[in-house]
C-alpha cells in the first residue's frame, strides 16, 4: 500500500517515538514526586474531593473510579516504568498490536492525571502532550511503514501550536506588534533561568529583531510545513532552533521539548528505509477512521484560530484529542512575587522574628540565581507566578498551602527549597507580602552579588494561624 505509508520516515519515527518517550517520562515522574502535597487525600485540592463533584463523563479518569494515595503512585510509576521501556524500544520487538497497546498505556494514565489534577494541571502542554501521545499510538512500529496521514496529522498539530501562538500575539498585547515584548519578558516570565537575566540585558535593538523572528516563525513558516521536501525539514529545523532559544531564556516544563518532538516528525533524515511487509488490513482501517475523527474535531480549534476572541491553551474534548494552544498573548510589564513568611513568637508583630520559605525555581532571595529545571515542571512553583498576578488566582489553594506550613506538612515542603523552621518546630504564624522584583544592572551584580533587587509592595496575606493552635494559645 504505497499511498498509505511513507518508508523514508522510518528513522523519523525512530527518533519522534523515542523523544516522546523521553518528554513522557518526565511527566510522570513529576507527577509521582509531587502529587501528595498537591491532589493527594491531604493535598491542597484533594482527588476524592474533585471526583465527587465532577461526573466521570466531563473528566474520564481511572481516579473517578478509584482513588488512593498508594494507587495513584503505582500508575505514575508505572507510566514512569513503561515511559523508560518505550525510550529503550520495547515496542519495536514486539508485534504491531502489542506496540500500539504499549503506547496507549502512557496515554491512558497521564489522561487519568491531567483530568484531576485541576489547576495543577491546567497548562497547555499538559493537553499537547496528550494529544501527540495518542497519535503515537497510530504511528506503528518496525513491523510497518509509518502512515503518510499520521505523519500529516503531527505536522497539522505542530501548525496550530505554532500559528496560534503567532495570532493570539498579534491579537493580544500591543507590545507584539511594536516589537518591544523582549524589553520586558525575560524578568516578568513565569520562571527564569540561569540565563534569563543576561538575556534581559541583550541589547534592545537584538530585542527587536527576536520579537521580528518570532511572528516569522510562528506567523510564515509554519505553512512552509505542508511544502515538499526538503522545504519542509528546513522549517522544522527552524522551528528546533527557535525552541532551543527559548529552552536557554527561561523555564518552560516541557512545552519547547514536545514542541521539537513535534517538529523532529517533519525531518526527513537522508538513510535507507528497510524492507516491510505492507500495512496489515485492519491497521490501515483504524488508522484511517481515527484520522478521520481528528479532522472532523479539528473544526472547533480552526474555528477558535480565525476567532477575534481567540482563547489560549482550551481542550475541546474531554479526552484532550484536539486542542487549542497559545502564549503569552499578554506580557507583564512588572515582575510581582509573593513572599511567604513564618514565625515562632507567640504574638506576630512586625519586629517579630518572621523567616522567609524558600522556593526551588521562583524567585525569592535576591541573591539566589535561578537554575535549569525544565522540562521538569515546578508546579507550586508555577501557580505562585499566577497568585502575584491576582488572589484570584489562587483562590482555590493558598489558604491550604498556609494551612500545611503551619503544620509543618512533610510532603508540602518537599516542594520548597528551604523551610526555615525545624521538622518538629512548626510557626505559630505564617503571612504574605507582596515584593515588586526587577534584574539587577552590571554594576549592581557586580556591587551586591544580587541578581534581583526587591522592593515591599503590600501586605497579601495577614499573620495567620491554626485555629487549634489559637485555641491553645
């Protein structure tokens, strides 16, 4: 069946299948080491509490139909597990069948995570990893050619990750189209890298040109995907590169990585394809009839693209098959952070001795330089971004981060950093401060050693504590 497959990408789907394995893996593992302080039975925004309230049809999960702490760690294990057996090729020694059940597996347990793990699991890659992994269940294996319409269908997501991000920019901030977002991202992004203060100070005319590339990339040549070969490996290897740049500016999970995942299944790399049977009957009617359901739920993302109201990173379907992506269609001018801060005395006064808590990857001590953790996802780390924007925002789960540290909650403060109080010394009190955060200039680094300067703002949360501890006291 020669209209069916593509045998030059075998190598393509090689590498793809590995690297999404890779990508795979991650997630599960940062979903197994930080899901009791964030959905587990004591967690901030418990599982048994959401399935209760949410019927198994709007979020299918295997969580709906049982839940523990004990069962919700073997499954990120065992994605962990099979995630580590699909990188080393498993389902390449196995029948075709069987390699298609091993990649459902991943699928399948990170859609039972995502689909509880509310505002934890929110983020748009969370989505985009879901719908590329059930595409890689078509993919096949050494067994087969790849599939001509699978291969078009990863282009076609690629497209819309690409080209909605290019338009929800161009819709969004005013600072897009004067080409000055550059100007301010780089200190205002959501978590900095080690690299991100120096790429603040690139020169701003360099600002300009990045931001100019930008809308090239993700406005002209996601088209240039669909052209023949070899035009359409120089796009993707564009794309790669453009990826690579926002890996070294700053902490963004996983979305670059399956983003070049995604763009690695466009590549065409120069070998000679080996000797196949044909695609078996029954592989060519499933995959043709999934196909055919991914473009008929295409409808709504298309229809949300060409939309003057627009709407970042949305999933049309309960089993995230088809999603709509996009970022930072808006770009803070001014970096806030919330300041979380405990204390041992027995009535909180402003002199009172208050201890900072410390956060693995958001700023927080203005002499702590940040560190590469992406593509693994400080999710606390991520949400305390968006509770500075707005209470609103953490609505939802700061009073049960404050109620934890005042217990002293193991789990919880394995997220942190540091706790400034010992594991049998819990604060009487714990309270927020809002701080304005900017980059330190050269001569300040050089004076201070700090690579951030810190300004007080206002109070975000009082002195607060456990109302058995007020009963005590």
């Amino acid at each position: 069946m020669e209209w069916f497959t593509a045998p030059d990408y075998w190598l393509t789907r090689l590498v793809f299948q590995r690297a999404l394995a890779a990508v795979y893996l991650v997630a599960f593992l940062t979903a197994a080491l930080q899901f009791r302080a964030l959905i587990g039975s004591r967690g901030m925004l418990p599982v048994p509490h959401y399935t209760a309230d949410v019927p198994f049809k709007r979020a299918p999960s295997l969580f709906q139909l049982h839940y523990s702490d004990r069962f919700f760690a073997v499954c990120a294990w065992s994605g962990c597990a099979v995630s580590a057996a699909l990188l080393a090729g498993v389902d390449s020694m196995v029948p075709l069948w069987a390699g298609m059940l091993l990649w459902v597996l991943p699928w399948l347990l990170y859609l039972s995570i995502v689909n509880v793990g509310q505002t934890w699991y929110s983020f748009g890659w969370e989505s985009l990893l879901l719908e590329v992994g059930f595409l890689a269940i078509l993919l096949g294996n050494d067994e087969v050619a790849p599939p001509i319409v699978v291969l078009f269908l990863l282009r076609w997501i690629l497209f819309r990750v690409e080209f909605g991000a290019g338009l929800i920019k161009l819709r969004g901030d005013a600072c897009w189209r004067k080409l000055t977002c550059l100007d301010y991202h780089h200190e205002t992004q959501p978590m900095p890298g080690p690299l991100s203060w120096f790429f603040h100070h690139l020169p701003r005319p360099l600002h300009r040109v990045e931001v100019a590339a930008n809308h090239v990339t993700q406005l002209v040549v996601p088209f240039l995907l669909f052209a023949p070969q070899p035009i359409a490996t120089a796009a993707a290897a564009l794309m790669i590169v453009t990826q690579l740049w926002l890996v070294l500016s700053g902490n963004f999970s996983w979305l670059n990585w399956i983003t070049i995942v995604l763009a690695l299944s466009a590549i065409r790399f120069p070998t000679d394809p080996p000797s196949v049977p044909d695609a078996p009957l029954w592989y060519v009617v499933v995959v043709l009839a999934v196909a055919a359901l991914i473009v008929f739920l295409s409808y709504r993302p298309v229809a949300n693209m060409v939309s003057r109201r627009q709407v970042m990173n949305r999933s049309f379907d309960p089993l995230h098959l088809v999603n709509t992506y996009g970022a930072f269609g808006s770009v803070s001018r001014v970096r806030y952070e919330v300041v979380i801060e405990g204390t041992a005395d027995a009535v909180p006064r402003e002199d009172s001795d208050w201890r900072e808590y410390e956060f693995k990857g958001k700023p927080g001590d203005p002499r702590h330089w940040p560190r590469q953790f992406a593509p693994y996802h400080l999710r606390l780390d991520w949400l305390m971004w968006f509770a500075a924007l707005s209470p609103a925002y953490a609505g939802s789960w700061f009073g049960a981060l404050v109620e934890r540290l005042l217990e002293n909650d193991r789990d919880t403060l394995k997220l942190l950093r540091r706790s400034p109080f010992p594991p049998d010394e819990p604060p009487r009190f714990v309270r927020a401060r809002l701080f304005r955060y900017r980059y330190t200039t050269w001569r300040e680094l050089r004076e201070t050693g700090a690579c951030w300067d810190r300004t007080y703002v206002r109070e975000y949360l009082p002195p607060t504590r456990l109302a058995e501890t007020a009963q005590r006291s």
